[in-house]
C-alpha cells in the first residue's frame, strides 16, 4: 500500500524517508531511546539508512508496518509512531520520541491519530501496546491514549540479548467510539461454581 500522511492540531504524520536519516540518526543517539527501544545499540549511520531506505518503505509496500515519523510543519523529526501487524485484524502500536520534546502530549496526540487511522482504514479490531515492564513514560502515554493495561508477560521481550519482562495494554475501537469490523463479545464475569 502506498504510505499515508496524516495531520492533528500540532503535528504532521508522515512516513520518514532518505531525507530524514540524519534527524532519525542524531534522535536514536539518545540513551533512554536505545535503552528502551529495541533498535540497535550503539546506533550506527547504516541503521538510520537501513530503516528510512529499506525497512519503512518495504513495510508499507506489504502492510506488515506502518511507520510514521512525527514532524512539527516546520519540519522537526518529534518522534515516531508505527503499527506492526501481529495478527489477522490485531497491530502493535510502539513509539518513541526525542529528548527535546518529550513531555509536551506529542506522543499521546500522534498515538492517537495512528490509532484511529488503524481502526478506520486498515480494519485493525485490537491495537496492543508493549514495554519492557518498569518503562513508566511509555506506559503514562499509552494511558492517555485511552490503553487498558492487562498485565505483565513474563520474558515476553528480548532486548540486547537479555530477556525481560513487559507490560501489555490494548485499545479497541469502542474504546475511541468508533466501530469494529467484527462483533466483540467481552468475557463475563460468572458465579463460582456451587461448592
């Protein structure tokens, strides 16, 4: 599919290309991004080029990830968002963003846009987000997006060769008022059985 851009009140969305390398190699030097992140680290200039040159484009060309780099429009890389299918109808949504302007909503408002976008345009029924269990920010944006945490996954990540544990959440579109493609019959809580 050919990559999409989208816009909110402060961003531009679109999907980073051989002309954002740079600003996509100096953001990855931060420590909390490749402590937290599974990029590689050290961060080296071919890992900037592989992913704006070969991984983002060949992600959108077969729908198994859609990335999109957040911009202020005047053209500063904030960050990225992206949605890595995982199954029929269910995505990841993962994200990080730079130094300079974490804690301003850039994250939340993006995570947002890509979310509603997922579930509108590309029938996704179930967006799960994921982070190494203890990764407090990640956590704080994903539940400002709406993310209901449903517990912990033992060893569930492997991150420089170490596994770990993670924090899981999921968002549905009911939880954005919007519809699913196909019906949802939640869990209902039962009596106990007659002792």
């Amino acid at each position: 599919m050919e990559p999409v851009t989208l816009t909110t009140e402060r961003l531009v969305l679109r999907t980073p290309g051989p002309q954002d390398t740079d600003a996509v190699y100096a953001a990855c030097q931060d420590p909390d991004i490749q402590r937290w992140t599974t990029i590689p680290s050290p961060y080296l200039p071919e890992h900037a080029r592989g992913f704006t040159e070969q991984m983002v484009p060949d992600g959108w060309a077969n729908a198994s990830m859609f990335t999109f780099g957040l911009f202020l429009p005047a053209g500063d890389l904030l960050g990225m968002v992206g949605v890595t299918m995982i199954s029929l109808g269910a995505g990841e949504l993962g994200f990080w963003a730079t130094k300079e302007f974490r804690g301003r909503g850039y994250t939340t408002e993006a995570s947002l846009a890509v979310a509603r976008w997922a579930f509108t345009e590309r029938a996704i029924d179930r967006l799960e987000w994921r982070a190494e269990a203890g990764h407090t920010a990640s956590r704080a944006v994903a539940l400002r997006a709406g993310f209901t945490m449903e517990g912990t996954l033992r060893s569930a990540v492997c991150n420089k060769g170490v596994r770990r544990d993670c924090w899981i959440g999921s968002l549905l579109p009911s939880d954005l008022a919007l519809p699913s493609t196909a019906p949802y019959l939640p869990m209902r809580e039962q009596e106990p059985p007659a002792a």
